[in-house]
C-alpha cells in the first residue's frame, strides 16, 4: 500500500532506539540514556514566560506569515550580526522554519530534479539523504573520515558526479563526530561552490555548543559564500527548546526566496507564540546558553576520564553535546551499543546508523546530570570491554 519512496527508506534510527530502550524498561531495566540528543535541562524561564504570555494573546492564534514573522527574523538577522558578524536583511535573507529537521527535508524540493544528485557526508543527520530522496534526487556520499578530521576530501568526488551535483550538505560543528571546520576549508567550499555551480546549505545547529574558549565560525563570514549558500540555525539545542520546534536560514536572497516557495506549499508556518518566544531567545541574555556550556563541558570531562580509563581513545569534543568514540576491539558499532543496553542498561548510538562511515564508532550524547554519566562509565567497566 506504501509509495516506493517510503518503502526504500530505512527504518528512522532514533525510532529505532526508542523502541529498544522501552523494550528494556519494560523488563524493569534502570536505563541510562546517552542517545537521542534531546537536552534534559528545561527551557530557560525567561523564554517560557514569554511564551505564557504570548500564547495568551487572541492575535497569535492566527495563521502565522509563511516566511515567518519578520520581528522573529529581524531578531534573528540581529542575533547574526552581534554573534557572527553577518550583514543579514529580514525581509529578503531570513525565513522561519519549524525546526531545522523540516527545513533540512524540504529544501532539496526547491533545487533538486529527479536524477540530479546532492553531496552528503557520511557519516551525517539521516535526514541529508531522506530529503533528498523525497526530492527524486541521489544521495551522493562524501566520506568523513578520522585521518581527515572528518571533514569531506572535496577533491575525490568524481566529475560525472558534480555535473549532476545541485546542492551540497555541510554540518560543522558535527553531528555526530563532534569535528570541526575552520574558515580555511570554508574557503575550499566556496571555490569548489563556484567552480561547479553548487548551492551550499551548511547545517549550524550546534554553532553555541561550545567548550576550551573555542568559538565556531560561520560559513557565511568567509568571502564570497553569501553568493552561493546558505546556514541554517536552530534554537532546538542551544536554548533547551527541541519540542518548541523553532529554527531559520539565513543567506543568498535567491536561495532563500526559492526555499520559501517550497514552505509557502507544504506548511502554513510556525506558531506566533513560539516565535515571539523565539524573540525573546535570541535578543535576550546569553548567559543561559553559557551556563549550559558549562554543564556540558563538565560532563564531557566526566565521559572522556571514564573511557580513557576504560582503554577507548576518545579525543575530547571542543563542539556539540556528543563524543564519538571508536568501539572496542571485536565489537562493531551496532554489536557494542547492543552490548551496552543488554548488559548495562545503556543507550548509546552505534555508528552505523549515521551511515556506512560511522562503522566502528558509537557516540554518546551529553544529555544526563555527571552522577549519571559515572553510574554509566561503572556499569561499563564491569563488562570488561
């Protein structure tokens, strides 16, 4: 009864994982959660109170302005400029999306015909190549390898490839290896954007998960990639908000516009009261994000002693809530994460599910209190891995 668009996908991984893990709370398994990358930190007060109050007002029960509202986009140009130093304007080079996933999903339908071929890393968000299938485009996978930083070898992409090549996806810092990109492989993505006429949409939605004082470049800052991509920014991780599901893109007029016209079709935007909450976020103090830095940083340093000890090298994330660690020796990725829930009652991602090119790694995600995390790292111990 299916569409054979729907019957080639994989099964959605996180899915996946939430039907293992109740699967183990059923038995009455105490689980330690280290998977899904959803903050167990609430929203900060300041945002849900704007909300309360927003959600309160008879005027945002309305249909919402498709491109969003413009005093959420203005915030967000604003929030680019005081952060990344981005001359952005509201009305042409900033559009709402409910959540970087949908936007994410949606854009190769603005730029991708059947048969015409999108660049995704690997391994990378699921949904890169998702969309671009929905689109009847081919995912065209662009390894992301440990001797490379995992960053993409831009150079070991065949020609026939590139002539089909609309658009590439680009994520840094890196979900899931936790890598980052400097403003010198930004270049590299310009000239190469050019040279075969690819729209860049670079995906930034862990930019502020930040530690060791180092500090994420944007895509756009570097010259000339205004001219051929776009960044998307979420609020999903950076200020506790993934259910409130908020987000923007931000670049090239064109790009913009055209992925506006595919939103204008399939969704009738975000909710008012969200974005004026939203407003609040990005205009507001930035301290809640810096103490969430803190907190994740502190954990971080928990996992990395706690695997250290346990024989794994692991280098330590200086981005993003996750560390990507290879498995054990014997073990690939989805047989150790097996191990770990089984034995342990720990969730952990195998590699593997981010693509082929995450055999051979797991990757745990930040997203519970240090006494957690060393509960973890004890019950690991034990397995004598």
């Amino acid at each position: 009864m299916y569409s054979d668009r729907i019957n080639s996908l994989p099964p959605y991984l996180f899915a996946t994982i939430d039907e293992s893990k109740a699967a183990m709370k059923a038995k009455g398994v105490d689980v330690i959660d280290l998977g899904v990358g959803d903050p167990d930190q609430p929203t900060p007060d300041h945002i849900v109170e704007s909300m309360r109050e927003a959600v309160l007002d008879p005027q945002t029960h309305k249909y919402p302005s498709y491109a969003g509202m413009l005093a959420f986009r203005k915030a967000a140009a604003d929030w680019c400029r005081e952060s990344r130093g981005l001359d952005i304007d509201p009305a042409s080079q900033t559009l709402t999306m409910i959540g970087s996933k949908e936007g994410i999903a949606h854009i190769p339908l603005a730029f991708i015909n059947p048969g015409d071929v999108a660049l995704c890393p690997d391994p990378a968000y699921p949904v890169y190549k998702i969309g671009t299938q929905f689109a009847g485009g081919e995912p065209y996978i662009m390894p992301l390898l440990n001797e490379n930083d995992f960053l993409p070898d831009l150079d070991a992409i065949p020609k026939d490839k590139l002539e089909k090549a609309k658009i590439m996806f680009l994520n840094y810092p890196n979900n899931p290896t936790s890598a980052i990109a400097d403003e010198k492989f930004f270049e590299e993505v310009v000239q190469f954007a050019r040279d075969n006429d690819i729209i860049v949409i670079h995906d930034n939605a862990y930019s502020e998960m930040t530690y060791d004082n180092y500090k994420a470049p944007s895509f756009l800052s570097v010259d000339g990639a205004m001219d051929v991509g776009i960044e998307m920014y979420s609020l999903s991780k950076t200020y506790n908000m993934t259910g409130w599901r908020l987000a923007f893109a931000v670049g090239n007029r064109q790009i913009i516009s055209g992925f506006g016209k595919v939103k204008s079709n399939v969704d009738s935007g975000a909710f008012d009261a969200i974005q004026m909450a939203g407003i609040t976020a990005l205009s507001g103090s930035q301290q809640c994000v810096a103490d969430m830095n803190r907190i994740y940083e502190q954990r971080r340093d928990a996992l990395l002693k706690g695997l250290h000890e346990l024989g794994l090298d692991v280098k330590p994330p200086k981005a993003t809530f996750y560390v990507w660690a290879p498995v054990p020796d014997g073990y690939d990725s989805m047989g150790f994460a097996k191990l770990l829930l089984e034995n342990a009652g720990i969730v952990a991602t195998p590699g593997v599910g981010f693509g082929s090119y995450g055999e051979g790694y797991i990757r745990f995600a930040l997203t519970r209190p240090v006494e957690r995390i060393n509960e973890a790292v004890e019950r690991m111990s034990k397995l004598n891995i």
